[in-house]
C-alpha cells in the first residue's frame, strides 16, 4: 500500500477543488495515483471535482523572442522560484528564444550546439548553462521550444513569465492577440473540437460512464427507477460533447464578450486562426516533495541497524 502524505492530498486539492477527506479517500483507493485518483473524483463528485490545475509543479520562465520573420517561444527550467527573477536566468532564457527564432534548430541538443556567449562563458549556448549552474548554483534545463512558420503572421502573449502563448492567424493583429490573450486565461487544448486527442475523448468518455453507473448503483439502493440504457449513452454522449466544446478553442465563450463564441468572433473581424501554441511552466513535469520526517526516520533506523 503506498503510503498517502499530506502534500499529495494538497496537490489532488490544488487540481480538483474536493474536500481533503474526499481527496485522502481517493488516493488511498488509487494505491497514489495521482491521475487514477482525479478521476474517482470526477466518478464521485461529478464537474466540481474538473477543474484543471492552477498550480504547477516545476519552476522555470517562458521566454518569446522574434527574428528573422520568425517568433519563437521556449520553455527553461530551474530548480526553485528565487532563480526565475535571477538577471542571468533571465537573459539565458531570452537569449535561447533568438536562436530559435534566427538558426531554427531541429531539437535541444542542436539548440544547445549554437554559438552563444554569456556572463563570461561560451562559445555554446551548452557552455553557457554549464556555466550559470556552477555561478548561480542551481540546476537549469531547457524543457521545449517551438517556432512559427516562416512568413506566418503571428501573434504572441507573455503572462509574467510563466504562461506563454504563440498564435499563427490571417487576418486582423488586434483580434489574433485577443485570442493568445484569451488561450492563456481559458488553457483549450485544441484549436477545434475535431483536433482534441483521442485518448483525452476516452478519458472523458470513460468517466461519464463510471458517474452513470454510479448513479445507476445509488438510484437501485433508494428504490428509485433505473434510467434506460439508451437515456444513459445519450447522456454519456452528451457529456462528452460538452467537454469537447469546453476545451476546443473556437467552440469557447470568448474572455471578451461571453455572448459569442471565439469562432464567431473571428468571423466578425475577417481572421482565421491556424493554430496556437501554449506553455503553462512546469505542465506535466512532476516535481519532488521531501518528506523530511520520513527521512529522519529512515536514518534513525539505518543507524541503529549499523550500531
């Protein structure tokens, strides 16, 4: 049995909005799995238990630069929050985002293969973060980058320096930096319904049939009437098709006006959005929480074991 701990039950918290013994419940019913464990939620307390994370689990910036008719974005990473305000952690970051933008290189290990200097060190962008980790004394990573099409009108929005978004589009600038203003506020995952990944469809689909059931089981043990089985798959249907408007882009109430849809918006100021790119810092990256009692424990009892 995987032992449960208070800052994993925060952090299902932090991702779900749930009561702590709700969260407490379903990570011990998931033996610690974080992903298994938000979805009994979703089973059991239904879209109060949906909301996406707001709280990342890495530190690190996200830095825009454009050149050479290209923009380019970059996500790097650091060990601790103090290290993201470092004047040198900074300029690294910018200074990798105008070499994708000026050489294009085809991964990380070319992008760190390209002529930089910094802060005293070079001739690589490779030596250069060497170097910063042995001056600042933290590790650093460059996690991803992307790059706009060449020649693509493009349009780009910083949060700080933690949420960045990068929108190729024809048509009006003002309501192409509307919508990257508007992905890093509503976090779609695909620019049409049509475009979000299958495995996240199953997923959805998968919990709204576990919620069926499970009301399914709650309405038999109050004596009440099963809903059929084809009122349950329109239902299952239904939810689904909810979800892919709620994360699809051009289906999303627009931030601006809640009255139309981004795709209706688009269509009154004559602009096509081609697609976007998202990075929130840290998404996905799972970071490291000492339990320091658990590790003076640990030694107490390899130290008895020596004696």
């Amino acid at each position: 049995m995987a032992a449960i701990t208070a800052s994993m039950v925060a952090e299902l918290r932090g991702k779900t909005d749930a009561p702590m013994m709700e969260c407490k419940k379903a990570l011990t019913e998931a033996e610690g799995d974080m992903v298994k464990a938000e979805e009994l939620l979703r089973v059991k307390l239904g879209s109060k238990a949906g909301k996406a994370a707001a709280r990342v689990t890495a530190e690190g910036v996200v830095a825009i630069a454009s050149e050479a008719a290209a923009c380019a974005m970059i996500e790097v990473n650091c060990e601790t929050d103090f290290v993201t305000k470092n004047d040198s952690f900074l300029a690294l970051a910018n200074g990798a985002a105008r070499l994708v933008a000026q050489h294009n290189p085809a991964d990380l290990a070319a992008l760190a293969g390209l002529p930089f200097s910094q802060d005293g060190f070079g001739p690589t962008l490779e030596d250069v973060r060497k170097g910063l980790i042995g001056k600042i004394g933290e590790n650093m990573t460059f996690r991803r980058f992307q790059r706009s099409t060449a020649g693509a009108q493009v349009a780009s929005y910083l949060h700080g320096t933690r949420i960045g978004v990068v929108v190729e589009f024809e048509g009006d600038a003002v309501a192409a930096k509307d919508v990257a203003m508007h992905v890093a506020a509503m976090k779609p995952v695909s620019l049409s319904s049509a475009d979000v990944p299958a495995e996240l469809v199953e997923r959805e689909r998968s919990v709204a049939a576990a919620k069926a059931a499970e009301d399914a089981s709650l309405a038999t043990a109050a004596g009440k009437p099963v809903q059929s089985a084809e009122i349950v798959a329109k239902r299952i249907e239904g939810g689904v098709q909810k979800y892919l408007k709620e994360v699809s882009l051009l289906n999303q109430s627009f931030v601006k006006n809640d009255k139309q849809t981004v795709e209706q918006m688009l269509k009154a100021c004559a602009t096509t959005v081609r697609g976007f790119t998202l990075y929130v810092v840290g998404e996905g990256i799972e970071k490291r929480v000492d339990d320091f009692a658990a590790e003076v424990a640990a030694q107490v009892a390899a130290a008895k074991q020596g004696a």
